[in-house]
C-alpha cells in the first residue's frame, strides 16, 4: 500500500467509473437478436481512505501501519474523496431523471423512497479492531466524523475544510448522507462462523433496498433503450489490500442484489 492511499484510490475509482459507461454504452445498441433486459449494480473497495503506509521487506506477514500525523491533510483527502463519492455515485440531478422517477421500482411499479433516513455513501470496514488495524480503523472513523460535522447543515458562520490552502469551499452534505459500519471481519467469523454473514447483510439491507439498480429494456433489438431505474448512492469496501475479506463480503452483497433483479423480472410465458 503506497502513501496517499485515498488519493490513489480517486484516481482508481474515477477510472472505474468511466470503465462502467464504457461497458454499458454498447450494450444499448448492441445488435444481439436476444438482448431484451439489462440490469447493473456497482460497489466499490479500496483501502482506508486516509493518509497512510505499511512498509514491507518481503519478511514480515503483518508488517506495521504508518499514519499519517498532520489531521488537516487527513481531512482534505477524505473530504475530497467524499466529494468524488458524492458526484459520482449519488442521485443524479432532478433534470437527469427518466421518465419512471427514481423512487419507482422496476417496471412502472411505485415505491416509496425513505428519503433522509438512508445514507448514499456507506463505508464498510473490514479491518480487525485491534493492534495497527484497529489503530487505523479508529483514525478512520474520527476523521470521516470531522469531516461530516463539518460540511453536514453548514451555516454561514462555519469553517469548511477544503481540498486545498487557497480557499474554503461551500460544499455541503445532505444529513445522514454517509454511514460508517466497521465489521471486523476476522472476529466475526473466527473459527468458521461463516453463518454470522447474514448480520452484515442485515445491515446493509436499508441500503441495498433504497440505493437499488440500474434496469432497462429494449421492446425489440434496434429500439430505444427504456430505462426504469437507476441506482441512487453505493457501498465502499474498506479494507488494507481489499483482496480476501473484500471479495467475500461483496459477493456476500452482489448475489442479495441479483436475487431481487430475478425476482423483479416480468412473467413470461413458458
């Protein structure tokens, strides 16, 4: 893990991003005979988004994690990554909204949104909460809770942090906009207690259910593209190399969500 992580990781999720357009673009023109129904649901990982390294010489399993000490740089990185998070991941503007509203599940059916109560952007921590990653873990959660008391309900009498020394910026987030959740994935699930996923699951169920996904149709191969739902924030995996952990827990994440794509499927006929 390289130094300035957090910034590393605006980079790889601004790439990601453009990788997904890239990746759906075609799909809505594509002359396959067969392709009547698309869906999508994007999650992200990267490491903690702070200011910090572990330094390795190849002889070492758990080599020590080095944080960075200047809060103010911590806060910059963070907020300018929840900047991007924000503008990339959340609601689209009021003008950008199909013709079904954003509240409206798949295939014309009304749903009730639960506006406010629900964050767009929730951190899921996986890093253990002792020893140098819980040390991490905890610098973590301090900062991104600066950072959200800060620009959450900014009057005109407060001090933004900005991304740079020149001049404070009036960004602001919407209340309840981000959530922190730390699961210590090793202690929950130490000694094979796979089954104890399910509480992790539940626990992100308020945001699986309201952030939804993106779904479209096509009424024949050449027809224009109807799209009937949009996904509206996004769950970050954090972790410190966002390989093992992350993998199940997204899995974990990505098969719920299928199940409610297939389940929202219109009847056919046999």
């Amino acid at each position: 893990v390289q130094e300035e992580a957090a910034v590393q990781e605006e980079a790889a999720v601004q790439e990601e991003a453009a990788v997904q357009e890239e990746a759906a673009v075609p799909l809505a023109v594509s002359p396959l005979a067969h392709l009547t129904e698309l869906y999508g649901f994007v999650q992200i990982r990267g490491s903690v988004p702070l200011r910090w390294s572990s330094p390795t010489d190849g002889k070492t399993y758990a080599p020590r994690v080095r944080i960075g000490t200047d809060p103010v740089a911590q806060a910059r990185c963070l907020r300018a990554h929840l900047v991007d998070l924000m503008d990339t991941y959340g609601p689209p503007p009021t003008d950008a909204t199909p013709k079904t509203s954003l509240s409206a599940s798949m295939w014309g059916k009304k749903k009730k949104r639960r506006v406010g109560t629900v964050p767009t952007i929730t951190f899921v921590n996986l890093v253990d909460k002792k020893s140098d990653q819980g040390r991490l873990g905890r610098v973590f959660g301090e900062v991104l809770d600066a950072v959200v008391e800060v620009h959450q309900n900014t009057t005109s009498g407060s001090t933004s942090i900005s991304t740079s020394s020149s001049s404070p910026s009036p960004w602001t987030l919407p209340p309840q906009s981000i959530r922190h959740l730390w699961y210590d994935f090793h202690a929950q699930l130490k000694g094979g207690r796979w089954h104890r996923l399910v509480d992790l699951l539940d626990a992100v169920s308020p945001e699986l259910e309201t952030h939804g996904y993106f779904s479209a149709s096509l009424s024949a191969p050449a027809s224009p593209l109807r799209v009937h739902s949009l996904q509206t924030g996004v769950l970050r995996t954090n972790c410190m190399d966002c390989l093992d952990r992350t993998n199940v827990v997204q899995g974990i994440f990505a098969r719920a969500v299928l199940g409610r794509q297939l389940h929202a499927r219109p009847a056919r006929p046999p």
